[in-house]
C-alpha cells in the first residue's frame, strides 16, 4: 500500500486560491458537506444565507451555490491531472465554511483529512472521479434540482465552466509534470459515453457545453459562449455580477 502524505505547502499556497482551506478556526460559520446530501437540510442552508448571497430568490441562491462548490471539483481535479495525487473528497471529509471576500460570498473548503495518496492506475483515477461526482456533486445537484425546480442543466454547466477552465489554463499547463497526462484526463472527462460517471445519466453532463470558442462583439478575447444562463446578474449587483460569457448579451461576430 503506498502511504499518503502531506500537501506540499506550494501546494498549499495554490489550492489555497482555489478556496481550500489548510486550517480552520471553529468560532467560523460552517457546515459539513454531508449535511448538504439531505434536501431538506440544504435548503434551509440556501435559505439562511440569502442575504449572504444579496437575493431573495432561491432560484437564484441555488445556482450561484453550485458556482461556488464547484471550485472543490478544481481543487480535487488540479491534484489528479497537474500532481497525479489523490484526495478524500467524500461528503463525509468536506467542511464548507463561510467567507466573503470583495462584498461576495465566497464559501472556502476544508478538509478534515488532508492527505494525498499518488494515483497508480487510470482505473484509480476513475474510481476517484466516480466517487466525487456521482457520489457527491451529482447528489447536490439532485436535490437542488428537486426543491428549487432549476433545471441540471443549468447547474452542471456551472461547473462546467470552472472544469474547462482549469484544463485550458497555458500557466498550468506550462508547470504540469506531463502535459500528455493533464490532455488525457480532459479529454476522459468529456467523453459523451461515460455519462454513469456523473450520475444517472445515459450522456455525459459535461460535454455538452464544450462548443468552441468564438469572438463576440466589444470582445478582447474568444470565450466559449455558455448556453444557459447561471442568473448571476439578478443578485443586487445586477448587471455588475453578469458573467462575461452570458448567452444573453453575447452576441457572435460574424
């Protein structure tokens, strides 16, 4: 059996820019990620921190709740596709803890067991992907879609979006031990046949969101145009908080 170890601290300092957490301080408000598997006890959740998030819509709460727990998918992908390093990420070991920062919630991770064990097999690689997004996204997004009536496809495009992201990042790609490896991974997790992975689902939840990228009109750069829109111009920022990929105001240079 290899034996686990401990984040490297540059590992630290990076996933910390992720919304890890190393430490936590117990006066902090936070909430076991297993507690969130309950319907009911994630809805409260959401309830409670409307304000935190500046709507009075749930709707709204709910979404904008995925786009934030998705950066633990960025966390746990970084360590498998940029470290070939594995970490429990089962609701049981996940602390969600509440942070702001720029007058935004931004909820930060912490993880009551820390310690990464290397990936020996692709089959491992597998199991640990079954086992977050099955068995943990996939059961939020559930229950989410079943009590705020926002359709999955709006929330797996939320993370989405943060997936491709952290695949397509040439600073990464240029530190990555093999790029040949970090490609792989990428391309595994859009594969349109292993929908199972993600959940009961017959399509792989991902791929469908991965469209080229196009220039759109005032725009610097190409950006892949989402095909939903995650509400985020509906808190009491309004247009201000609207994501610069809205399928709503991009309009496609031709």
């Amino acid at each position: 059996m290899i034996a686990a170890s401990s984040l490297s601290n540059e590992e630290v300092e990076l996933l910390k820019s992720y919304r890890f957490l190393p430490e936590i301080e117990y006066s902090s408000t936070y909430i076991e990620a297993s507690k969130l598997t309950d319907s009911k006890a994630l809805r409260s959740y959401l309830t409670e921190r409307l304000s935190l998030i500046r709507t009075d819509d749930i709707k709204v709460a709910a979404s904008l709740f995925i786009k934030r727990y998705a950066f633990l998918a960025v966390i746990g992908l970084f360590l498998m596709s940029y470290r070939n390093k594995k970490m429990d990420l089962s609701p049981e070991n996940v602390v969600l803890v509440d942070r702001e920062k720029n007058g935004m919630w931004t909820p930060c991770f912490y993880l009551k067991n820390s310690t990464v064990t290397p990936f020996s097999t692709q089959e491992e690689k597998q199991q640990f992907l079954q086992g977050f997004f099955r068995q943990h996204m996939d059961v939020i997004i559930q229950n989410i879609k079943k009590d705020s009536k926002l359709s999955h496809i709006i929330l797996w495009e939320n993370v989405a979006v943060y997936i491709f992201w952290l695949y397509e990042n040439k600073n990464f790609l240029q530190e990555a031990l093999s790029h040949q490896t970090v490609e792989e991974d990428f391309v595994f997790l859009l594969q349109n046949n292993n929908g199972a992975l993600f959940g009961e689902y017959s399509k792989n939840p991902l791929a469908r969101y991965y469209t080229a990228k196009v220039k759109v009109k005032d725009g610097e750069y190409r950006v892949r145009v989402r095909k939903t829109c995650c509400f985020s111009y509906m808190l009491e920022q309004g247009e201000e908080t609207r994501c610069n990929t809205c399928p709503q105001t991009c309009k496609v240079c031709t």
